[in-house]
C-alpha cells in the first residue's frame, strides 16, 4: 500500500486540486492541504462532508458512510471524511472559505471557572497561556485532547473578541469517560491540551434571509455564539431560536434567550420539550423540535437553518427540512456524535451482533 503514489483530486466548484497519500481520507488530505470542506463528526454518520463524485471511485476502508442513502451512493455521492480515493477524483463540493485561513493549533489552556448550569450540564471556562490567544469563528467547536490519541469534540459556546477565554456547555453522558470526569473530578486549576479551531459550522454572511436557529440540548452552545455574533454586527436579518430539549429545568440559559428577544426585535425564542409532563405542557410547546420548526414555517425555501445537536435530531431536520423546500445548500449543521474511536467502537459491536444473528 505504501508505495502507490498519491492519487489526485480536484474540487470541481473552485478547480483547486491536492494530493491524497495511500490509505488516506480525501477530507483529511484537503485540511492538510490547507483547503477548508465542511465536516462535522468526522466519522462517517452526520452527512456534513457530502460531495458528490463527478469522476472517479473510492472506497470506505474505516467506517462505512452511515449517512450516505442507498440511493444517494448510487448518484455518485461521498462521505469525504471516510471515502479514500480508488483512482483519481473530481469532486462537487462547497468550500467554507471563512475558515480556509485560520491556523489550527494544539496549545494548554487552564481551566479557570467552572459552573453548573443545570442537572447535567457543565459550564467550563477556559484560558489559553500569555500570548497564547487563539483566533476562531462564532459556532466553531475544539477537542481536548487526551491520552492514547484520543480527542473529545466540545462547541466553543462564547464569540471570538469576547475577553481571551473559551466557554463550553458540557452535558454528562452515561458511561462517558471525560464527560463523567469532568463532572466528578476535573478542578479549577488543571491545565489541559486542545486543538482549536475546528468545524465549519460558521456564519455564512451575505444575503439577508431569515435564519431559523434549531437547538437541541447542549446544541445550545455554538447557536448561542452565532447569535452573540449576529447581534454584535448588527444584523438586520430576522432570528427564530427553537431550542429543544426533555424537559423545562434543561433549558439552563433560557433567561439569556428571553434578554434577547426583550432587546432585540428581530429575535423569536421558542422552547420546544420532547418529553413534556402534563403541567409543562400547558405552558411551553411539546414534541420534537424539527415538528415544532415544521408547524410554524411549513414551507422553507425563503430560509437559511443552522442546526446544531444530538444526531437523531440532525438527522430528522435533515431530511424534513429539505423535504419542506429548504435548499440543501442553505442548511448548515454540526452533529454531536460521539468521537470517531467510540463509534468505529460502537459500529464493529454492532456487526458482530448483526453476525451472530444472522449465524442462529
Ligand atoms: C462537532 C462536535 C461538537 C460537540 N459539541 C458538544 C458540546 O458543545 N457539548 C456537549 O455536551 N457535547 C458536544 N459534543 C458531543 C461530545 O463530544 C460527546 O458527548 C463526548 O465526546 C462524550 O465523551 P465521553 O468521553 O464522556 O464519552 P465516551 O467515552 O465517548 O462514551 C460515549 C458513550 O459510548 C459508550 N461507549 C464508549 N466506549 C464504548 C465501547 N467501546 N463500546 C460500547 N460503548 C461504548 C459510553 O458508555 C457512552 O454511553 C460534540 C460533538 C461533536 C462531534
């Protein structure tokens, strides 16, 4: 495998071209190049990095692409973070210039405040060193890395030029290995080491449409720093937030939502509880937040939509969206799936299940 040359690619929209190392992603290749391609959670299950092949094979030698449909392999799509050239390519996909020139760096940053926002979630604040300060776009996320090559993914919930800390929204998963430490041991004081920035899910200015704005959970973090972003600028375009989640007590900043639509007119806020009690009921919206987006704006040709969440929820605004006249270029989402490890993890366990079924 080592000694087959590199295969080329070049991006159909731009004309840009790059090199792909043997047994390397076409997307991993593009950040090395310096060239910014949406993505999201890096393995193969959100649908950020779709392109679609005008010339050329790959195959998905890590994980298969879970979020490419039967029918769309068939027209030739590709998840770019798993699809790994089987000859040269030429590849249909949009660029993210905005990010395009801003390094990605590993640096220690020292947790300095950490404050509990509801049952379970975290709020941590994070500086880098003197001199260290790190230059990112509003929604952007970064990963703390940990031993044995491992990296947890958390939303930088707070906008650039806002002092030089780092704020995130860390919600306690189950059996998590760092999400359960950082709730039960992680001290203010302790230094830790990230890669920052990453992601794409950024601003795309220009054009004034209306932004709907969907949330789900601690999905609230990087909405939260597009909004702070938005109105800092001054923009006139129209904001809709629904911010969904369980159950009322979840919504641990919904006090900051309702200070923006006392402030600014052009800003709607609507919670959205997927597992409302009958109390609860009475007073907020109840279901799942891509019914309530649906309900309110059934048609969504005339809309931009970020979105940001669990990937359930992303998968569901995915297809409904769309369905309902979104243009598929005007949706920008960063799903919050486990780390790649984990999933691969997840994936292998789940086809030794499916094997074991088939064989009795
Ligand atoms: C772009 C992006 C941005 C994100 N932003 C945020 C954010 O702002 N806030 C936030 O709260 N979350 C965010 N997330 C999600 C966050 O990264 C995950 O919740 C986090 O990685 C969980 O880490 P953990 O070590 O606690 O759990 P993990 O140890 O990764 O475990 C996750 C789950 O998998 C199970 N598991 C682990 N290993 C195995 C195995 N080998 N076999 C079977 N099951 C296993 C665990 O029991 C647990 O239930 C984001 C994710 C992405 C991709």
């Amino acid at each position: 495998m080592a000694n087959n040359p590199p295969h080329r690619v070049q991006l159909a929209g731009s004309g840009r071209s790059f090199a792909v190392e043997p047994g390397e992603t076409v997307l991993a290749a593009a950040r090395r190049a310096g060239l910014a391609l949406p993505y999201s959670c890096l393995s193969g299950n959100c649908g950020s990095c779709k392109g679609r092949l005008v010339e050329g094979v790959v195959e998905y030698p890590f994980n298969p692409p879970e979020a490419l449909s039967a029918a769309e392999r068939e027209a030739g799509e590709a998840l770019l973070c798993q699809a790994v050239p089987a000859s040269d390519l030429t590849v249909a996909i949009r660029e993210v210039e905005a990010v395009a020139g801003i390094p990605i760096r590993q640096l220690a940053v020292k947790l300095v405040a950490k404050r509990l926002l509801c049952a379970d979630v975290v709020e941590l604040e994070l500086r880098p060193g003197r001199g260290e300060a790190l230059r990112w776009l509003p929604g952007q996320y970064l990963d703390i890395l940990l031993p044995e090559g491992k990296r947890r993914a958390f939303s930088i919930a707070n906008r650039p030029g806002d002092g030089d800390v780092l704020h995130l929204h860390v919600r306690r998963v189950s059996g998590g290995g760092f999400t359960q430490y950082v709730f039960d041991e992680l001290a203010v004081g302790k230094v830790l080491r990230i890669e920052a920035p990453l992601g794409t899910f950024v601003p795309r200015e220009g054009g004034d449409r209306p932004i709907l704005l969907v949330a789900g959970g601690t999905g609230f973090a990087p909405i939260k720093a597009l909004v702070e972003h938005w109105l800092v600028q001054g923009s006139t375009r129209p904001m809709h937030l629904y911010w969904g989640v369980r159950h009322v007590a979840d919504l641990y900043l919904d006090a900051l939502c309702r200070r923006w639509v006392e402030e600014h007119p052009l800003i709607r806020y609507t919670p959205v509880l997927s597992e409302a009690d009958p109390l609860e009921r009475h007073h907020y919206r109840s279901g799942p937040v891509h019914e309530a987006v649906l309900k309110d704006f059934p048609g969504l040709e005339r809309f931009d939509v970020y979105m940001s969440g669990p990937p359930p929820m992303i998968e569901a605004g995915r297809r409904s969206f769309v369905a309902a006249g979104l243009p598929a270029d005007r949706l920008y989402y960063d799903s919050f799936d486990y780390a790649p490890d984990v999933l691969a993890a997840l994936i292998r366990a789940r086809r030794a299940a499916d094997a074991k079924e088939e064989d009795s």
